[in-house]
C-alpha cells in the first residue's frame, strides 16, 4: 500500500521554491500583490505537476450536440487503495463495451447525472453484463490506510502541511489536512496524493502508533457507483457524477471510483429530467453514449497531468484557497473545506 | 429587528407534532423504518409552513428556449436584518424595469450564473442606472444581531435546537446551529428564520451577555451581488446566482440578497461560457431576460410558503437531513453543513 501513498515522493528531493511574500521580505523589496490561486497553479514550476496515466482515465464520448459539436468527457480513475474492487470492475465494463449505445439518463439539479443501461429495471430488454464482476463488500468504502506507515500529528486545527512518515524508507509524504477538526461529516479531511479524504483516527495511547483510515469525499465532480438498496453495492455499470453541492452524507455510503478531470459542462449542463429523482420521463430524452474506453485504447487523447498536492505549489494554493488576500478580496475566509480546493488538473502543455 | 428575527414565533403556540419514534416506542408498536427528509417535509403540518409575502419575490422571465417554453426564475428576497441596503436598490431597480432587455452573461461551471446589463462596461451603450440608489458600505456585509434580544449558548457541539429569548417579551426563536462548531469558514452556522447564517459572538464573560454577529453563506442558489474592486460594494444591477459547491470564500466578500426558490434549471443548465470566468464570449451566446418584476406586480403568480425553521417538522427534516437513517443508507453522517440542510419550499396547495 505505502507505494501507493508515495507516488510523488521524489518530487521532494527538488528543492522547495521560497514562498514569494518571504523572498521579498529577505530581498528587503516592498510586498507585491498577493497571487490569486489560479495565478500560483499557472506559475507552478513542471517540476510540481504529476502525469496521470492514459490506463487510469475513462473516457465517454456523448452523442454530439444539438449544433454537431462533439461531447467528451475525461474521468480519472481512483488509485489504490480506494475502491478498487469497484475501480476493477469498471476496467472489465470498459474492455466488454459495455457503456456504448447506453445513455445519460438522469440528471437532478444541484445533485447528479446518472448514466448507465437505460433498461437495466426491465429484464426482458436488459444488457448483460461481463462475467467476472467481483461483489465487492461495504466494508470497502473505508480503507485502512494502516499503522505502521503513518504517524499521525492530531494536534492542528489550523491550515498547514504535515508530514507523515512511512516505514523503513524515511521518505516524507507531505498531505493538507484541510483545517483537520473543522468538517461536519468527518473528524478530520485531507487532500492525499491528489484525491479528497476523510479521515478517522484511533484513540491516541502513550507509545502507541495512532491508526488512520479513510475514504474519499464527494465533492462536485466525484463519480460514484449507483446501486439498489443495501446490502448491495453496485458493481460499477450505473456510474454518477456529483454537480451541485457536495452531498457527503453520501460518504461511505455509495463508492466513489473517479472523478471528472474534463468536460463535467457536457453532463453539468443537460437539461434536467422532471421525473422522480431528476430521471428523464421518456427515452427520448435521454443523451447516448456513443462509447467508453480506458485512455491507453484512445487514439490522439492528450496527455493530462494535475498539481502534485505534495508540492510547494499545491501547499501555497490550498493557502491561498482558504486565504483570498487577490486584489477583489476584503476578508479572508480563514479555512475552506475540502470540496473547496479542487486539485488542478490540465492537459500537458 | 426584532419583529425580524421572530416572525414566526406564533407558530410556537401550536403543540409539538410527537417524533414519530418516539409516538410509536409510547404506543409499544413496532419501529417503523425512519423517514427521508423529503417525507418528513411531505408530512408537515399546514400550520409548520410560513407564507412567502409576494413583495419579497422577484420574478425574472428569460426569453423561451429552443422549444419555445417559457422560462421563468423565482427569487426570493433577503429580509431584514440582513442586506437591505442592496434590497432596497434592487427593489428600485425593478420598479425601473432596469432589467428589461437586458442577459444572462456569465455561466461558470461550478461556480455561477450572472445577469444584469451586459454593456455595463461600454460607457457608450451602458444602460443608465435609476437615481437614488444607496452606496452600501463593506460594514454591511455582516450584521449585528444584538445582545438585548439573544442570549447564545455556546457548548453545543452537536446537532440540536437552541432556544434563544427575546428581551421583553419572553418570546422564544429556535433555531439550528448546524454542528456550531464543525465549519470551515465561521465559529457557527445556523438556519435562521428560513436562512443560512454564519456567526460569530463575542467572547464570554461572567454576568455579559454574549453579543452575536451574523451574515448570510453562499449556498447553491444563493443570489449575489456583483461588484467591481472593493470598497465597491456594488449597487444590485448585476446579480449573480451559485450553480456549484457553496463558494464560501465569497461570504462577507459580496452581498447576498436572496435565493433562487423556483426555476434555477433554467440558470444551472445554460451553456457555460467560452470565455475568462466563464462570460459568453459572444452577444450572440446571451440569454435574454424579458422581465424582472417584484411578486406583487406579477397577475397569477402562485403562492409560495417556506418550512419553518421555528417548527418542529424543521427540527425533524434537518435532524434526518444529517442522519439519514432511510432504507438506502447505511451510515448516517452524523452532521451536515449548513448547505446541506436547504429550506424546502413550495407552492402552495
């Protein structure tokens, strides 16, 4: 697992550029205006950027649009070691085609789209889905992410890095506990290579290593697995993806596999459906899915890369996020919770 | 203020509803299963809904879509204490018909839709503002809700109606501090009659009363106020609505006049916008908007009525709201943030 948490911890051996207000300072010049946090990601040095791999992207391409325009949306799968009985599933769907000629066929405002097989209530009209699809149990919505790697620091309440230190190799991983004991669904929250986490903690004890799990949040743009009513947990062919307010109360509830890293504006802004749940009333309503493949089958995708989130730059922006002190800004906020500092992620230059 | 804050106290006189739970163990039946928010609201009492004045709303007709459908937003103004300085103006402006003609100009994915005179910033072709209209200052932006009136009870840390009195009269307010202290941006929040408040106090000390401060949060379809670079504090022409994840680095940064209680698919499923911060690139891209007209100068509007945060069904629905205990979920959060516990409201049967 620890190889999991650390993808980026060579990144770490690059030197940590100084903060720009603290090299001022030293350099004895007056403060310039303080960078907006789109301004901080745009200055982010290569160094500070992580390649996502073609294999662990999703990409759903829509029917074009009402003017021809083509519609492709590009979803990052979840790395390990989250949800990847789900995330293994998904790959096999994918491999079998399953999604082609299915369709988006829900969309609720300030909720989800939905896509999936539009029959899939209707036995007799029904796609069949590939063998081999585990039934992945409830307890994998929580994931230990174990002892004897991480030792957690449970005494900040503030914005700040922290560092964690895995066994044996003495390598750092840097994450953002998003001011840790101030999130209503969680006891702390954190952005952890890359993705949003919350998080839960053993009771501390002298000399005792301090036990952390977590799972993943459902902040806008999240995709989830849909599923009948418990104790299933769906196997991966009725996908979602979050548009409106971050509706924790689904965490450790329903799996998250992904998220969207492009084109959410093409599910985002379908017309919404008037049936129950947001569920379009007829089928003709309904947008088709002309096909969806892992990244590495599709020819031309480019090349997508996001904000290491242990990198200098990632630390100044999640600060800045929480911190507007950009020219439009009177009152700093303070703190932001975790759906409010989206990991940036863009197409390589 | 006063009178403002406690509104709905008459509705207090009326006995209880019993938790159904609670009916059911007292009768000795069986449990049934626990209801979902939406049920709760269903079954509320006519008494437990609170009346909507008609000149507290603002109705905004966009030009018809593609089909010719009519498009119509319903928004509701924001009451006193809070904002009334933007109110005013927008009430003014609406008189003026200043919004007749003018467009939708901004839709940014994940954050909001924005309306008002698209050539503001052409002094050649700007649409001239009506006379009289008030400076608001920053100060504005949060609001004083006294010590006289509210004594705040500051050790509740978990999810609970808090009884507040009134100077004089012995009225009592309740109101839901939503998990007080497990928020990001502020010391609490709160739903206060009908809203959502952030708030601070001041610190205790023995034989004071403590003193509360408040300010409306940026929940999804919240309505702002657009502005130019502080200390502008911008004058109502340009309105924006949240399509996204509360963004609420902007609380206490803009005015918040009200909120979208009808018909913000029309707003959430626009195109988004091509260009910086998601303004149309092109006039050709707007969406008109034919009128804005206060509620009381609209013949056949329906009546609308909000759930009273003062009732008990309230306290219910936003109990269940953080605990979801329905069939479909497995583990209740235990908490919600304050944008997660929306005001439901409705038509009037």
């Amino acid at each position: 697992m620890r190889k999991h948490l650390i993808p980026f911890a060579a990144l770490l051996a690059t030197t940590p550029a100084m903060p720009q207000a603290s090299a001022n300072v030293a350099a004895g010049r007056a403060q310039p205006s303080p960078l907006a946090p789109a301004e901080i990601v745009n200055a982010a040095p290569k160094a500070d950027w992580a390649a996502i791999a073609p294999s662990d992207l999703l990409v759903m391409d829509l029917a074009s649009d009402g003017k021809g325009k083509p519609r492709r949306v590009v979803i990052q799968l979840m790395p390990a070691p989250f949800s990847q009985g789900w995330v293994g599933n998904i790959r096999k769907l994918a491999a079998a085609r399953f999604w082609d000629g299915t369709s988006i066929n829900r969309v609720q405002d300030n909720y989800v789209v939905q896509w999936g097989d539009g029959n899939a209530e209707d036995k007799a009209k029904a796609k069949s889905l590939p063998g081999e699809l585990a039934v992945v149990p409830q307890t994998d919505y929580s994931t230990r992410l174990g002892q004897q790697e991480i030792v957690y620091s449970p005494n900040s309440a503030t914005l700040r890095v922290q560092d964690f230190i895995t066994d044996g190799t003495g390598s750092r991983i840097r994450w953002y506990p998003i001011r840790a004991t101030k999130d209503a669904y969680a006891e702390g929250t954190a952005i952890l290579a890359g993705w949003p986490i919350a998080v839960a903690r053993s009771p501390a004890a002298k000399g005792k290593r301090i036990e952390l799990s977590g799972w993943p949040v459902h902040c806008y743009g999240m995709v989830g697995v849909g599923r009948d009513m418990p104790p299933n947990t769906g196997t991966g062919a009725e996908l979602y993806t979050v548009i409106g307010h971050a509706p924790r109360h689904l965490d450790r509830n329903i799996a998250l596999v992904g998220r969207v890293i492009e084109g959410i504006e093409h599910l985002s802004s379908l017309p919404r459906g008037t049936g129950a749940l947001g569920f379009y009333e007829t089928p003709e309503e309904r947008t088709g899915i002309v096909s969806v493949r892992i990244g590495s089958e599709v020819s031309g995708l480019p090349a997508y890369e996001y904000l290491s989130t242990e990198s200098d730059s990632f630390a100044r922006y999640a600060d800045a996020r929480a911190n507007r002190r950009d020219t439009f800004f009177i009152r700093p906020a303070g703190g932001a919770d975790i759906c409010n500092i989206p990991v940036p992620v863009r197409r390589v230059k």
